[in-house]
C-alpha cells in the first residue's frame, strides 16, 4: 500500500492509496469467488461452474468495483494507522473515489474525509487560577424546605367540600380546540405550586369537585394569544402532613432522632451544592478558554452533537410533558427547522469546549487507569439497569472508550484546580 497526502486542510484530508496488483489480486479473486457462488450458467448447477466461466460472463467493471470495494475495506483501518503516526486523527468515515482498476494493474482511489483540528491553547493554567471559587453555605430554611417536600410525598388525601385554595390537591380533566385537537388530558397536582402557567393555576382557585369551567390565559411563548381551556375538576383535596415526630423519622431510615435527620439533610444539601459549584467552575473556565481559542469545527462532530441534542429533547418532550413533538411546537410557535438551528449553535459550543479539554488533556498528559474505568463502568452498569441486561457483550470495548474519556476530562480537571 502506498499512501499519498493530496490535500491538507484544517478539517479535511484528502488522501491518494494505490495497490499494486499482486496485493489487489486476493481481492479481486474473493469477489469472483462471491459472485460464482450466485450465478447459473447452461450445463451446471448454481455455483457450480468453472471460475473462468463465470469471470468470462461477468462484466468486467462490476467484477472489479466489487474487488476495490472488498480491498478498500481491508485497506482503511491500515490507512488510519498510517494517518495517525503523522499527527493526523480521522473522525469521519471516507468519501471514496475509485480513479484507476484494471485486471493485472493497481487500484488507485481517493479517500476524502474530515479530521480532529490543530490550534493552539491559551495560557489556560493562569485563566483556571483566575475562576472565581464561591463559598458554599446552607441555611436552615433549605433543611426545613427539604423536610417539607418529604412530608408532602408521604401527605394523605382527604375529600374538601370547601373551593379549592393554593396548596390543595386537585384532580383535573382539561381540553382546547387547540391542544392535540381538542383531545382530553387528565391531570393531578398541587394548586399552586407552578404545575401550569400562573394564570392558568390562579383561575381554579374557588373551585369545587364537579364544577366546569372555561379558562382563558396567556402563555408565555404567545403573549399576545389567549388560549380557552375546557376544565373539569373531577376532585379537591386537602394535603394532611404526617408530623415530624419519632415514627416519621425512623421511617425515613435509620435516623435516632429529627436533628440526626435534618443533619443527614445537611450533608446531602452540600454534597449537591459542591458538585453544582464544580460544574459552575469548569463551565466558567471553558467559556473564558473557549473566547481565546480559534479553531474551525468538524462539520461531521457538529452534526453529531446537534442530531444528539435533538433526539434528547424529543425523548424529554415525551416523557416529561406527554405530548408529542409536533405539539410541542405547536405551543411555543416554532418550526423544527428553527429547533435545529438553535441545537446546531448550542452543538458548536459543546463540540469546542470537548476539542479545548481533549487538547488540554493531550497536552498535560492525562491518564486514566485500568482501575478507574472499571470503578466507572460498574457505576454505569449499577445506575442505568439497560446497561447492566446487556451485559459485557459488544459494548463494553464502546463503554470502556466512553468510560475513558470521561475519567480523563476529570482527572484534567482536578489537575487544574477545578
């Protein structure tokens, strides 16, 4: 195999292989051996006849675009290698043109495809030291709003005869001609709490079990367009807390007393600050380190991002609001199109800040040990069950690599003080 460089640019390689005939010939025979299989010639049974029969029936192009394509296949991974101790990285699969095959002659094609940009970093140490750090404090009222939740997730319900009142539940079936076609939702929830629109949830204060209404209000995608709600209050409920006493608390788990509770409380309030501050830090530090870097972007790893992106909110869509995509847009009067060109900016941002640390990575030489991405899997396999039913079959050489990447962007991390 020869290798030939053709064109160098910033994303994109073009590259030039040729192989000599004695290493295409294999190939070539493989491809006939293929089609013998297949064809059925006068006078014999089917992938029974003579190889040089069926060559001599065979059009010779098609003969030889399948013998390239056989070789071709062979021949890239050697290719990506090859790239590879030149400081080049393919993150794109090739856009082959075949430009010379003939029998007893070498093949020759072109093999186009995008690769991982240079650029240079900034002085990124000194912009990590200059990130703010801010001090994490909890207050009581987090505690007591955290034990509140608690107890309104193991409140009883009971009947109310009296209008509804914020902090009442209240079981509801809704429709407008222009939700779904009219189509009738039921749904449940604690007046008062930001469930729907403020508009929306102040209108059913008053209410009482049985009653209809129509409501009209204004949503915030489409101030100006009043949206009729057909509602029908099918219950009203008032929330009966369970008091903090000792029964409550050991309920919750192995808890001596409230305070030890309301200190376990505490400890998971600041492990969740610190982890949102660290995420704070580091999204900080790449915005600052981003604003310095000058690099074009791989068209193939923006697309990636951005069709990711969208396939994520189409899942939340579904599963958190209940409605389907078209709908959605429906409501916040955008196209798909205008969707796709907000995850293809948000896809941009994501995919330089991934090429800033997968640099800083490189150039801090930053490893991840065998330990550490079998710690991670475990951990993976342990939090999303799908993962662990699929068990260590053909995914683990992609969760290992994913596993990897991720080990090594927080060891890079911590190496920067963030």
């Amino acid at each position: 195999m020869k290798l030939t460089i053709k064109e160098n640019k910033k994303t994109k390689v073009k590259i030039e292989i040729e192989q000599a005939w004695d290493e295409f010939k294999p190939f070539y025979e493989k491809a006939l051996s293929n089609f013998s299989k297949e064809i059925e010639l006068p006078g014999f049974r089917k992938g029974q006849a003579p190889i040089s029969m069926v060559e001599a029936s065979l059009d010779p192009a098609k003969l030889l675009v399948e013998g390239a394509t056989l070789a071709i296949d062979n021949l890239w991974p050697k290719a990506i290698k090859e790239l590879a101790l030149q400081m080049i990285e393919v993150i794109s699969q090739p856009q082959i043109e075949l430009l010379k095959m003939a029998k007893e002659n070498e093949l020759l094609f072109s093999a186009e495809f995008e690769i991982m940009p240079e650029f240079k970093l900034p002085d990124y140490k000194t912009i990590a030291q200059k990130i703010e750090k801010k001090e994490i404090k909890i207050e009581d009222k987090e505690v007591e709003e955290t034990i509140s939740n608690i107890q309104k997730s193991r409140a009883s319900f009971a009947d109310k005869a009296d209008p509804a009142q914020n902090d009442d539940f209240i079981e509801i079936d809704f429709s407008s001609p222009e939700i779904e076609a009219g189509k009738v939702r039921n749904d449940a929830f604690i007046l008062g709490k930001g469930q729907y629109p403020k508009e929306f949830e102040d209108s059913l204060v008053g209410v009482i079990t049985g009653e209809s209404k129509e409501v009209g209000f204004r949503s915030k995608e489409e101030p100006d367009k009043v949206l009729q709600v057909k509602v029908v209050v099918k219950a009203v409920k008032k929330l009966q807390l369970p008091e903090v006493n000792e029964e409550f608390v050991k309920s919750l788990g192995n808890f001596e007393n409230a305070e030890a509770l309301r200190n376990n409380i505490k400890e998971g309030i600041a492990e969740e600050k610190k982890a949102a501050e660290i995420q704070r830090q580091r999204e900080d530090f790449l915005a600052k380190t981003a604003k310095e870097v000058e690099v074009e972007l791989p068209q193939v790893l923006v697309e990636k991002e951005a069709h990711q992106m969208m396939h994520s909110a189409k899942d939340q869509i579904a599963q958190n609001l209940g409605i389907s995509f078209e709908e959605y847009l429906k409501q916040i009067n955008k196209t798909e199109a205008d969707l796709e060109k907000e995850a293809e900016e948000a896809a941009k941002k994501r995919v330089k800040s991934f090429l800033i640390m997968g640099e800083i990575i490189k150039q801090e030489k930053v490893e991840a040990s065998a330990e550490q991405i079998e710690e991670k899997i475990n951990a993976m396999m342990d939090y999303y069950p799908d993962l662990k039913a699929a068990g260590k079959g053909a995914n683990l050489e992609r969760l290992s690599a994913y596993a990897e990447d991720e080990i090594k962007q927080e060891n890079a991390f911590k190496a920067l003080g963030l």
